[in-house]
C-alpha cells in the first residue's frame, strides 16, 4: 500500500482531580477524552494523538465506555480509532531516583487498552496516587525502561530541555546516561523552548528521532506543536516505524512554536524580571536567588560543537491562531466553518480565501505567520513569548 501524510500531536493531559474526576476548564469545557478527541478530529485535524493520563482508571473507564458504544474501535496495529483521528495510550511518570539530580518527566505508549491496564496495575504498586498526571515513581528509570520495553510500548524523555522536571534541565549533570539506558529509548521531545537546530548540538543526541508535541493543558493547545509522518496507517505500529526509520516510514517534518515564543528561553529572574545574559546567583540586578536558568543558555552549556546532522527533517515554525492578537473566538470559529481545521488555515488556506471571511489586515498576518515573518519578545523565567502586535 502506498504511504500518506499524517499529523501527531502526542502529548495531551486530561485534566483530572485527585479523585479522578474531569476538572472544568475556565471559559470552556472539561478537558475530558471524549472532548479531546472530538476536538482533534474535527477542528485541529490531528491524525494521531497521545493522551498521557490514560493509565488513570477514571480515564480508562470513559475509553472502554465510548467503545463499547460503539464510537470508537481499537486497532488490530495499536491505538483506538475514533472519527478520523487515532489516540494512542500514554502515560507521564516522574523519574527521581538515586541517580537523577533533579526531577524527570518521561512519556510511554502501549499498543493496547489491555497493555496499557497492565502498566496500571504495575504502577499501582510504584506510585502514590495513579489518577492523577506526572505523579511520582518510586523505582529506577532504568527499572521503567525495560518494563516499557518488555510490554512493547516506547519511552520517550518529555520536554527534555524545560528548566523544571526534565532530563537536561535539573535531571542530569551532563548526559543522559547517568541517569537513564541510552539504548532504550524510542524518541526525545524537545519541548516549546527549544528546536532541532538546537537540541542537534548535543552530540549523545544525535541517535534519536526528535519529536515535537503540544504538551496541552487545554483543548486549544492541541496542535501548537506536531509533526507531519509519512506512514502506511496512522496507528501505534507504523508510528514506530517512523521513530526508527524503518521501511519507508519517517518524521518528515517537525512543527513547532519559534523557541522564543517558549516560557523558559531565555534566563530570566524572576524577582525582578531582568533578563540575563548568563545564569547568576543572586541576581545581579536586584539580588533575587529566583533566577531561572534559560533552555538556550543550558543547551549553550551541554553543546558539543558538533556539525549539524542534515538528515534532520526540517523544523517550520508555526504559530496557533490563538496567539494572534486580533484574531478572537467568532472570527476564529468562522475560520474553522470555512476550512474545517486549524492546521489548514495556518499552513493551505490561500490569500483570496482567507480574504472572503476575515479583513485583510488578519489575513495578511496570518500570511506573515505562515513565512515566520513575526517580530517576537522571547519569553522566560515560566512568561510565554509574545507575538508583537504591530507585527
């Protein structure tokens, strides 16, 4: 069979309680699964997506529900296919064992509803409270890592370069390796405030497939961060495949914010929210020890040197329509009327075509968007970027 263009978005939280129970978004709905994948299939146009609270019971109980209705089936190659889109069964474990110098978030996938069942029985054992999101582990990363492993799933170190709760921000001193097999480990995310040309200067990295995922808190995340992969079937096995480059299979295209639009891109203190040119402590400007030390700062720090790797796919920018100033939820609901998915009015939908519903001054924005023809005020010390509105 021939291959096709897909896009994956694998990292979204359902927001839950302690108990469990869907939390209420402010201004919006609940972060439920039934509504994360209805809105990826029918206005982000997500074709696979990765819901990292599914080893939650109450998580699982919405799932097997929605099967056994009948709204959703699981797939003979992995994953549960709803509408047009396919999630898959993931899980965020935070990793601090005897090794790490700090806090580690990882992400893993299981193929099956049943696998993935299993992973919450074990981790009932490893773990304080298995409702809830990113909740300590109790074990070795290692340990995690070859049960993963042997249950056919992937591990992929989240976020890795995040200040906070991540492998190069406080994990390790220098390599992964201190803390984590290098030999198992399926993919690396790079997170909002970092990109390829970035991440590649690392030269242990040099191995891994990159991916570049939305890590959403909200339906109107979904998207901000994804890759387009060239696969038979968008389901858990060939996804695989892509990561190892495998018959045929590949990331052909990563998807993410312009780093500076990151929350943690540049250092910044937060005491008094001078930015700095190199991590000090205290501040130099107003003594403050609440200086957070930027992601191109570290990466900075952990570069090798090393020549860049041109077989990397290319990293194109993009910017979610909520991040347009003047862009708000009538006009971007009219947009979604017109051309279905935010993705097709970010990267197809045509001047003459945007021009017959919105003003020309959006439509042009949009445009300079598409081109990466924006003038940014980076973010930093946990401050998103901004899109400057006389851009």
């Amino acid at each position: 069979m021939a291959l096709h263009s897909y896009y994956v978005d694998l990292h979204i939280h359902i927001g839950r309680d302690w108990n469990g129970r869907p939390v209420k978004i402010s201004g919006g709905k609940s972060l439920t699964l039934t509504n994360i994948l209805k809105e990826a299939s029918r206005r982000k146009g997500m074709d696979i997506v990765g819901v990292i609270d599914s080893h939650a019971p109450a998580v699982q109980d919405e799932l097997e529900d929605f099967i056994d209705r009948g709204y959703a089936e699981e797939l003979e190659e992995g994953g549960v296919r709803f509408e047009n889109t396919t999630l898959l069964l993931g899980a965020e474990v935070e990793i601090y064992d005897d090794f790490c110098q700090g806090p580690i978030h990882v992400l893993c996938y299981f193929p099956y509803f049943s696998v993935m069942k299993k992973f919450t029985a074990w981790l009932s054992g490893r773990m304080k409270n298995v409702n809830l999101s990113s909740q300590r582990y109790y074990g070795s990363a290692r340990e995690l890592q070859t049960y993963v492993q042997s249950m056919g799933g992937w591990f992929i170190p989240a976020h890795v370069f995040t200040p906070f709760k991540s492998l190069y921000g406080k994990g390790v001193k220098r390599s992964l390796a201190e803390v984590l097999d290098p030999k198992i480990i399926d993919a690396v995310e790079l997170g909002l405030s970092s990109d390829t040309s970035m991440a590649e200067q690392i030269e242990e990295l040099s191995g891994y497939t990159f991916v570049s995922n939305s890590d959403a808190h909200s339906l109107a995340k979904i998207g901000r961060e994804y890759q387009k992969v060239k696969l038979e079937n968008p389901s858990f096995y060939e996804l695989g495949l892509a990561f190892r480059g495998q018959k045929g299979r590949s990331i052909e295209t990563n998807y993410g914010m312009n780093p500076m639009l990151g929350k943690y891109h540049e250092t910044v203190c937060n005491g008094c929210g001078a930015k700095l040119a190199v991590f000090e402590l205290p501040c130099p400007a107003c003594n403050s020890k609440k200086v957070v030390k930027g992601v191109a700062e570290r990466i900075r720090e952990l570069s090798s040197a090393i020549d860049s790797h041109s077989k990397r796919p290319p990293y194109i920018y993009q910017v979610p329509l909520e991040y347009l100033p003047s862009l708000g939820p009538k006009t971007y609901e009219t947009l979604l009327r017109k051309f279905g998915t935010e993705m097709h009015v970010i990267h197809h939908a045509e001047k003459g075509e945007l021009d017959e519903v919105i003003p020309e001054k959006l439509t042009a924005r949009i445009l300079s968007l598409r081109k990466g023809e924006v003038a940014i005020e980076a973010g930093g010390g946990g401050k998103y970027g901004k899109v400057r509105s006389n851009s």
